[in-house]
C-alpha cells in the first residue's frame, strides 16, 4: 500500500461520526512506499518489543536484589505507567501541533537509552525514583507516535494494523528465553545490556521510519471535540479499568512465578507462551474486528482478564502458572487491537497521535499506575494470591459498570459504532 498522509486545503467543521465525514476537506499527501515503510515498522516493533521482553519482567528481581521492600518496589513500578498518562499525551499533543513527530521520536528513544544505562548503575532508592521518572516521561510517546503513523500509511487498510505489530509479538517471544538463559548464566546485568543494544537498533531505525504527518489549523477545536465524544471517554474508563487490573500481571508476574519455584531460565518461556496467543490475535486481528465489532472485543477482552488473574490466584505450580500466559492474546492483545482502531477512526484529522497517546496513557499510565502500586500494598500485607484475587473482583465490576454506561450513555443518544 501507498503510505498517505492528510493536508488541510481548508479547516474543516470538526466532526468525529466517521472516518469519511472526518476526512472532509482534505487532501492526500504521499510520504513513502509501503512495502518498505511496512517493513521498517515491523523491524521496529521488533526490536522495541524484544528490548521491553529484556528488561521489563526483570525490574522487580533487581530491586528486590537492591534491597529494596515490597512498598518500595511497588512505588517504582508504578512511577513509570503514572507518568505514561502526562508523557504520552503531552509528548503526542507536542508532535501533533509541531509537525515535528520524527524529532520527538528520535529524542524519546535517545532519553530513553540514557535513562536505562543510569538505572542499571544506581544503588539508591532516591536515585532510582529520579531515573525512573525521567525514563518514563522519554519512552511514553514511543509506541504512539509509532502506531498513529502506521495506521496512516495503511490508509483504507488500516484494519490489517494487526498484520505489522505482530512483529512486536514475535520480538517479545523470542527474546523472553533468550533473556532469561542470559540472566540465568550472566546475572541481572545481563537484562540491561540486551536491552541498551536493542534499543540502539530501534533508533537507527526510527531515523528512517515513515512518519505521519497531519496538519490541521484547528487543533484545538479538534481536541475538544475528541475528549467530548462520549464513545471516547466511555472507552477511555474501560481502557483504565483493564489497565488497573492486568497491571498486577505485567509488574508482579515474575514475583509470582518465582515465589512458586519458577527456575530464573523457565520464566522466559512465559514470555513466549503468552507471545503465541499474541500473535494469533494480532494476525486474525482484521477479522475479528470485522466478525465482531468493537464493543464485543472489548468485553470478551476484559472477560478473560478475569479467569487470567483469577487462575494465578489459585495456582502454585510452574507449569499450571505458564499454561495460564496462553491468556496473554484475549487480555491484553485484543484490547490493544481494539484500542489502536478506536483512536484511530475517532480522533479528528491532525490528532491521531493525541489520541494514541491518550488511551496508552488511561491504559498504561494511569490504570498501570493505580494497579502496581495498590497491588504493591496489597502484595505487601496481604500476599500475591489475595492480590490477583482482588484484580479480578475489579475487572468484573469494571466490565458491569461498562455495560451500564453504554446502556445509559449511548444507546439513548443513538450514537452508532465508528466504521472500520
């Protein structure tokens, strides 16, 4: 496909009923071939994912091997996913009203390579709350600024999204084993290693990755008219509610797996497993979406977060415990499908990076936020089986609440579903 971007001839009414009616006024812009935008997108993914399957699970074990308690550890990860909602949305907000989305991009992923090569040196807690800070606020816009231009470059297409993150999947799970032999045989030091030069490859590549260009006078206007949607703010709210929820699994998973007897080497694997289920979403991704509708995505996605929490809860054997990661692909996979498409035919032309910032930074930031710190607390006093319990409790009052809404908010207002 022909990578095609939007330019204003005029400033259009800001209308956000449907991708067409929104599409108004404009014309088409052409950056870059697709076949090798396609592929760059996809090398990116899978690097950056393959970085995060490095590092990401490991952080807890380091700060526990500081020293570190389980209110401290807590508080760290919830730092960053805190910062995600101000980083994301702010850093989106910058490239969209400057244009200068490359720029942004490149300074995120060179902060956040800095940001990491200080964490792996720091020893105390003041110091690492300081490091952590700066390294959230510069990977936040990282994946929004990534996914809106990919969206753009599919055009029409943009339901096969899918089809290019799955190379994220595949980076994920093939670098979760990897990283886990390397920490088994080098130590933690190892985690940060694999990640500084996985990341060094992400920047190369995103200094010629095809990026989305909107220009749109009337920003503003458009961002009102955004966060006054009422599908939007309603998917936001269950966005937060998935993030609070399966946060406990993202931050606290590799805790659990080692508190039952998990092997250091083995929980990589977990990595993998939840990678095939993934990859199966994210390439079936296009039909579901069209079998299916959003809405009914949405709620399937929150159903099985509910039996995954629910199932670590009970279960004290590694093998059981991995079996569970199957899960990975209905939970998190099929809301970030979903979430990626809403943004995207929602926001108005010129905010599509805003608005991607804005549901990573409900789901990540301020859901994961919530969920890794409370967990954290609740982890602490009361031990990790009470606390995936109390996240699945949550998830199910949070899918109700939901329904309710939707049943009051926007089935009266005869507000439809956005097209594909």
């Amino acid at each position: 496909m022909i990578s095609h971007v939007l330019v204003a001839r005029h400033p259009p009414q800001m209308s956000i009923n449907d991708t067409t009616q929104v599409m108004a006024g404009y014309k088409l812009h052409e950056e870059s071939a697709s076949p090798v935008g396609n592929r760059l997108a996809g090398s990116f993914y899978f690097f950056y994912y393959a970085a995060m399957a490095a590092l990401s699970p490991f952080l807890v074990l380091h700060y526990e091997q500081l020293g570190l308690d389980g209110r401290q550890i807590g508080l760290l990860a919830g730092i960053p996913p805190a910062l995600i909602l101000l980083g994301a949305t702010g850093w989106g907000a910058l490239a969209d009203a400057s244009q200068q989305h490359r720029a942004v991009l490149a300074v995120a992923i060179a902060g956040t390579i800095v940001a990491v090569a200080a964490l792996s040196v720091a020893q105390t807690f003041s110091w690492l709350i300081a490091i952590v800070i700066f390294m959230a606020l510069m990977q936040s816009p990282i994946t929004p600024l990534v996914d809106n231009s990919v969206l753009h470059a599919l055009g029409e297409h943009r339901d096969r999204y899918g089809r290019i993150r799955i190379w994220g999947a595949i980076g994920w799970g093939a670098c979760g084993p990897i990283a886990g032999h390397l920490v088994e045989r080098f130590g933690l030091s190892a985690s940060f290693s694999t990640y500084l030069a996985l990341f060094a490859i992400c920047f190369f590549i995103a200094l010629f990755l095809p990026i989305a260009h909107v220009r749109v006078p009337a920003f503003w206007s458009g961002l009102r008219a955004l966060v006054g949607d009422r599908r939007w703010r309603l998917f936001l709210f269950l966005a937060f509610a998935s993030g609070v929820g399966l946060s406990v699994v993202h931050y606290y998973l590799f805790l659990y797996l080692k508190g039952i007897g998990t092997p250091r080497w083995m929980m990589g694997y977990a990595l993998t497993i939840g990678t095939l289920s993934e990859m199966l979403v994210f390439f079936y991704g296009e039909r579901l979406l069209r079998r299916f509708g959003r809405r009914r995505l949405l709620v399937l996605s929150m159903a099985a977060g509910v039996v995954r929490v629910a199932a670590y809860s009970f279960i004290d054997t590694p093998v059981m415990a991995l079996s569970v990661q199957i899960l990975h692909g209905p939970t998190f996979a099929l809301l970030w499908v979903v979430g990626v498409s809403y943004a995207h035919v929602l926001a108005p032309p010129g905010l599509g990076a805003t608005a991607q910032g804005q549901f990573v930074g409900v789901n990540f930031g301020l859901g994961g936020a919530v969920g890794a710190i409370v967990g954290g607390s609740v982890f602490e006093h009361f031990g990790l089986a009470l606390m995936y319990r109390g996240a699945a409790i949550w998830l199910i009052v949070g899918l109700v609440t939901y329904l309710l809404a939707y049943r009051l908010m926007i089935y009266p207002s005869k507000l439809s579903e956005p097209t594909m």
